[in-house]
C-alpha cells in the first residue's frame, strides 16, 4: 500500500507510547485518501473518527461488532498509510484519531465536504 514511500514518525500528538508510521503531511497524496475511503468500512470508521476524539480499537465502541479484530486492524492500518488517521501503539492498546488538521492543509475542503456527502447518504457498513 505504501508504493516505496516511507512512512514517518511524528513526534507529539497522542500522549504517551508509541505513533506508528504514517506519511508526513507533504506527502499525503488525494489518491490513496480517496481510495482508502471507497471502502464503506472505512467511510463509517472516517465518520467515526471525525469527532476528534481519540479512540481505542474498541470494534463495538466504532460500530463495527460484527467484524473480525483482524478485519479492522487491516482497514486501521489502510487508513494510516493513506495518511488519513494517525495510531498510537500504548502498551497491547491501540489508539486512533482523523489527521483532521494534517487533511484539512494539504486539502482544503475536502473533510467537510465528505463528511457533508456522507451525512447525506451514509453507507451501509458491510
């Protein structure tokens, strides 16, 4: 998914533990934004994550009960490398959040408007 980019890792956001790799704001790229979230999975989970807050891998708290831990950790780590959330590795837990502020100045617009888009016809999650 990567394509021969590496992945950074930023300092600071999330408190403490570890930030995994994901692509340095410059380097979020629409496509693999876009791609990432033609998955209505992961739509639901952007929608999720939109509210700022910081959230643990909780399937249920994310209203995704119904898949398998390994089926969301893989649409997690598609969302990270696309640049779209940002993961902190704290112990055995897992914590994410929207790169709202990262998004919001490589593209203008564009959260607000999916989110909009989204309010309007919200996919069913498989």
């Amino acid at each position: 998914m990567n394509d021969g980019e590496p992945l950074k890792r930023p300092e600071g956001g999330m408190g403490d533990g570890e930030l995994l790799e994901q692509p340095d704001t410059a380097d979020i790229e629409l496509v693999k934004v876009l791609h990432a979230l033609g998955d209505p999975t992961r739509l639901h989970l952007f929608r999720v994550y939109a509210d700022g807050e910081r959230y643990s891998c909780s399937s249920e708290r994310l209203g995704v009960g119904h898949l398998h831990k390994s089926t969301v950790s893989h649409h997690m780590r598609i969302m990270r490398e696309a640049g779209i959330t940002a993961t902190r590795a704290v112990g055995r837990n897992r914590y994410v959040r929207l790169r709202r502020a990262d998004l919001d100045a490589r593209f203008p617009g564009l959260v607000e408007t999916l989110l909009r888009a989204y309010e309007g016809n919200a996919p069913q999650v498989p």
